[in-house]
C-alpha cells in the first residue's frame, strides 16, 4: 500500500478508527477499519481511497498459465512413480489414447466467510474461531506475539463450513486477526476485535486449490489392455517442494493406481514461479487426479468396444477392496439392465467411476441427461462406501452425501485471473450447487471388518468423473476440461 486517504469513513457514525495492518509473504496486511457492528465497518471500507504498489504484482492470466502449463505437461517431468518400461511403440492391433485435461483454480466457497476474534490481555490472547488447525494455530499465534504456545487459548467454535481453509498452515487470516488487535491497542483500542471478512475478500483473498495440467498417454494392446500408462502432471504444490523433488499429493491416486498396468511412470512439473496462493481443498490432490485417471479408464474401455464396468472389474485383481466397492455400486445400481431413455431430443447417459482416499474405497454411478439446449442434468447417483468397520451409519451417509454435493459443485466453477486479478467475487459468478440441482443419491456401505477410515472427504473424487463419463456415454465426446459449458453439439 501507498497510500489511504481515510477521511470519509472516519466520519461514519460508528467508525471508531482505521489502522494500517502489517503484511508480509504469509500474511496480507492493508488497512482494517475499526467500527461498531459489521454493516457500518463495511461502509467505512468500502469509503477508503487506497492507491496501491502494484510495481511487484502477479500479472498473469490463466490463459497465459494454461499455455504455460500445457508446454510443460509435453516435456519429461520429476518422476513421481516408476514401475516396468513405458511404451513408445503401438502393438500391431493395438491402441493409443494421448489426452490432455484441464482444470481451473478452485475456491472453497464456505458459506461463513473467514472470521475470527481476538481479545488480548496482560501475558494471554484469547481467541475465538471456527478451527480444523487448533494446535498449529496456537503455536503460530504464540511465535507472532512473542509468547508461549500456552498464553494462547483458543475457544472452539462450529463454523460454516471450511473444507480445509480454516487449516491454513501459515495461520494467515488468524495472525490477520492478531495484528489488527496488536494495530487497535496501539491506537489505544483495548478491546476484543472481531475480524470479518466479506465473501469478495474471501473468494478473491487466494489459497486456492490449484489449477492442473495432465498428460496421459495409454497403449493399449491387440485385446483392449492397458499395457502402459505414461502419466505428467503440471500445477503448484499444496506445501513449500525443494527443487526436484515431488509433491506426493500432486499425484495422489495415480501415483498408486490400482490397476493392473504392468508398467506405470507418473512424473510432475512442480511450478513455483507462479505467485497465486494456494492450499488444500475437501480430498486435496484427488481432487483433480480422480477425473483424470478414471477419464482415461473410462477412454481406454470405450476405445476397445468394452464395458466400462466389466473392464474395470478385469484390472482390480490385486485390489479386492476397489472391486468390492464396485460390484456393489452396480448390483445397487442395476448396471445390467438398460438405461431408461429420455423425451425427445435429449440424450441420456451413465458413468461409473472408483477411487480410494484416506483409507476409504468409494465407487459411484451417476446417471445423467443431455438436453435439446446443450444443459445437462444430474438425476441420481448411487454410491458404495468401504470405510472399514462402521460406527455410526447416518453419518457415513450423510458425509458421502455432502461429498457428492460438494464435487458436483465442480463441474462449473472456477477461479480465472486476467492480469493477475481474480474475475469472480460471490455465488452470482462462482455458483455452488442448489438444492434443487441435488441429484437423488444412495449411498450403500460395504460390511467390513477393517479399522475404521475417514468418510469426510472420500465422497468428493469420484462424482466428477462419474458425470464426465455419464456424459461422454451420452454424446460420444470425452470431458476433458473443467468447468463443463454447454453440450449442444458443434458445427464442424
């Protein structure tokens, strides 16, 4: 920041005063106005006049980022995994699938935007906050006002949901919080300050989940195997990556595929050049793994006339729990029988898809309907869960439940920057789905006698590509990017 020039919103009833706020690489500083309730502190916000430095600036766009990222996704990556001899040549009677997928920055778009309060006393700061991150918190908090991590007490609070952004491991909008309160006493504002972000600040304040560039490319035999599997992978790293080395969860789920492909080489292009923050998101890097791995299985089956189900099923002999949940999903389903056809004009389709994340085996069907105008539908989903041994079955339930909200949320959102500013700033521009868009969805729990696994974030993987392949089944097209537009078919 420059300069503020702060005189019209000093003088809103209400206001009780404006400080500059310290930032730095980890946390963002800038001007915090100090006032009375929420409405009146956001009009004083909103009366600033602040002329910034923007000599030091990302300026990026995400076509320029994309472009950048799909150059690299072409060139050898740091490998991730590496298991047999990667094919360069097609069998005779053979078939190769090479294919790109895109996929944008995504935000977290809770329905409580951050905020946390602070009350600072005499050797103690007390704070309330809705946390999935207490003891790094509290440990951050203690090394920023120069106290021990036991002067800080922190009061639990139920939140909005967070989907893993209040479990930032900088602490960056609770230190934000701390400051601002350290700023106030220095204006001998003795006080509890409560911080309050707006869904603009929230949605635009970064720590997204990345954007990503695959590569994969299959050869595939005279008999419709996969015999190799050469896979990069292009975006950010959730944590701080040494040069050379690898993110694991940049790779995730294909890193470990569960297929039987005898030989299997998964490399990544870690880039740090780019300066848009990012962070995890609900199921971290399967998030974007899971459509692209099960895109490429659901390809490989179409392009050798077989049934997506039934191909899946002859490459899980070393994973009995991969293929437990997948018979369960098509017994449940009722893979066997056809799919109902749609009214005139529309086109119906269903896809099928497997993952595993955090112990926990998880196959889905989506079943959906391309209509005249090129919109499509969701009408149900069905799921079956392995989480090991249960304990409480509604809640298993109800989590696969909000995970398949949550990931079909996906298919249209994204986050876009041009010239290095992000484009969207509430649900008007970057739209959750509605409960009137929710898909009937069954959710079947596998019996098992494993340990119990985590069922918070399984649900969210599977339900993009399963609608992906529902509808390249639908309109005989691959989905390979994200977000999903309009399917009307186009002029050639």
């Amino acid at each position: 920041m420059r300069h503020v020039d702060d005189s019209a919103a000093r003088s809103i009833p209400g206001v009780l005063a404006v400080i500059e706020v310290p930032g730095d690489a980890e946390v963002m500083g800038g001007v915090a106005v100090l006032a009375r309730n929420t409405w009146v502190a956001r009009q004083g916000r909103d009366a600033l006049n602040i002329v910034w430095d923007d000599s030091k600036s990302f300026d990026k766009g995400s076509d320029e980022l994309f472009a950048q990222y799909r150059a690299l996704s072409q060139q050898p990556g740091i490998p991730a995994v590496s298991r047999g001899t990667i094919l360069t040549e097609v069998p005779a009677g053979g078939h190769v699938i090479d294919a790109s997928f895109a996929q944008p920055y995504l935000c977290h778009a809770s329905m409580e935007p951050l905020n946390c309060l602070v009350k600072l006393g005499d050797g103690i700061c007390e704070i309330w906050n809705g946390e999935q991150f207490q003891s790094v918190d509290q440990q951050n908090v203690a090394k920023e006002l120069g106290l021990k991590p036991e002067q800080i007490v922190i009061h639990q609070l139920y939140a909005g949901g967070s989907f893993g952004r209040r479990a930032n491991p900088r602490s960056d909008y609770v230190r934000e919080a701390v400051r601002i309160a350290v700023a106030a006493k220095a204006h001998g504002i003795v006080k509890p300050i409560k911080m309050v972000w707006m869904r603009e600040d929230d949605m635009r304040g970064g720590q997204y989940r990345p954007m990503t560039q695959h590569r994969g490319r299959l050869v595939l035999d005279a008999h419709g195997r996969i015999l190799s599997w050469y896979h990069v992978v292009v975006g950010q790293s959730f944590t701080p990556t040494a040069p050379g080395k690898t993110d694991n969860s940049l790779s995730e789920g294909l890193s470990d595929l569960p297929y039987d492909v005898p030989n299997l080489r998964v490399e990544q292009h870690v880039v740090s050049s780019v300066a848009v923050p990012t962070q995890w998101l609900r199921s971290v890097g399967h998030t974007h793994t899971a459509f692209v791995g099960e895109g490429l299985i659901d390809e490989a089956a179409r392009t050798t006339g077989q049934d997506p189900y039934h191909f899946r099923r002859g490459m899980l002999s070393g994973s009995p729990r991969h293929l437990g949940v997948l018979d369960a999903v098509a017994r449940a389903y009722g893979w066997e029988r056809p799919l109902a056809p749609g009214r005139a004009g529309e086109l119906r389709g269903r896809g099928i898809a497997v993952w595993q994340s955090f112990g926990t085996y998880l196959a889905q069907v989506a079943e959906v309907t391309v209509h005249q105008d090129g919109s499509f539908s969701v009408d149900r989903v069905v799921c079956a869960v392995d989480c090991g041994r249960v304990v409480n079955p509604d809640i298993v339930r109800s989590q696969i439940e909000g995970g398949v909200g949550f990931g079909l949320s996906f298919l249209g959102q994204e986050i876009t920057l041009k010239e290095g500013r992000v484009e969207q700033g509430n649900f008007n521009d970057y739209p959750v789905l509605r409960m009137n868009r929710m898909p009937v969805t069954e959710v079947h729990i596998v019996q098992s006698d494993k340990p119990p696994s985590g069922v918070g974030e399984p649900g969210v993987p599977p339900i993009v590509p399963a609608v992906g392949n529902a509808i390249a089944a639908a309109t005989g097209r691959p989905v390979r990017s994200l977000p999903i537009g309009n399917l009307a078919p186009r002029a050639v």
